[in-house]
C-alpha cells in the first residue's frame, strides 16, 4: 500500500487566562451577552428595578474580576497529512523515488473552555495567561511534493 496518513492532536490542561477582549466587550457594550435589554428596560436582578443597561456592564466591567478569568485547557486538532509514494518503476534512472502529500494546519478546536476567543492567544508572543484581541493560528493547506534522485 503506497499511501500514508498522519495527524496531530495536543492540548494543554489547566492554567488560567484573563480575556481583555471580552473586558473591553462589556464595557463598551459590544459582546454579545451585552445585548439583553439594550433595547428595552434591562432588569439583572430578576424582581428587582430595571436599569440602564449601558450603566450596569459599565459598572460591572470597570473593575477587573474573575468574570473575565476562564480555564486555559484545550485539544486541538493541528494537522492532518495524506500521502501517496509513487512506485519507483514509474521513474527513470535518475529518479529514485518521489511522494506526494496534502497537508491541513490548524484544522479546528475539538474542545475548549472559553467562548470567544482561542485559549492560545495572547497580548504579545512572550506573555501567557493574558489576552487581548489576539489572532489565533492560521488555518492552512498545502501540498508536498518529495523527489529523491
């Protein structure tokens, strides 16, 4: 058989991670959980007296709490490899050998514990633990192609 498959899968367990992107979310009103009653009267405390909801996430966002902190832990699914390696009959003398495979990177996050963002992420690349509008890794394809002579 000439073809060939391999994957990768890592993760990380434990650790923590403070997201200034949903800090900054709330307090300007723009994550998504900001929603509720934006429109209409915004009632936190349910039986309590409705309130502006602007006021209340910028109240609530103004100190930096452990509403922001979430587990680090993750699996991800990091590449994927097909390969063929073509019979050296179908080669001349010059050629010994030649593969050829598909290749995927950073296919997708099987399993994490923060919402909107990748756990990987971070401020700058030397800092771990904080976060701030990170990009996650780049999703890639490609092809290999190895000739021997």
């Amino acid at each position: 058989n000439n073809f060939n498959m391999s994957f990768l899968i890592d993760g990380k367990f434990g650790g923590k991670i403070f997201s200034a992107t949903d800090y900054y979310g709330y307090f300007f009103g723009l994550h998504k959980a900001t929603l509720e009653g934006r429109e209409s009267n915004f009632n936190p405390n349910p039986g309590g007296t409705p309130t502006n909801s602007q006021a209340y996430y910028t109240e609530l966002a103004g100190n930096v709490s452990r509403l922001f902190v979430y587990d680090a832990s993750f699996i991800k699914f990091r590449q994927f490899t097909l390969g063929y390696t073509m019979p050296a009959k179908w080669f001349n003398n010059k050629i010994k050998g030649a593969s050829i495979s598909l290749v995927g990177r950073n296919l997708f996050i099987i399993m994490k514990k923060t919402d909107n963002i990748d756990p990987e992420a971070s401020y700058s690349g030397f800092q771990q633990g904080l976060e701030l509008g990170g990009v996650p890794p780049v999703r890639s394809y490609g092809v290999n192609l190895n000739v021997k002579f």
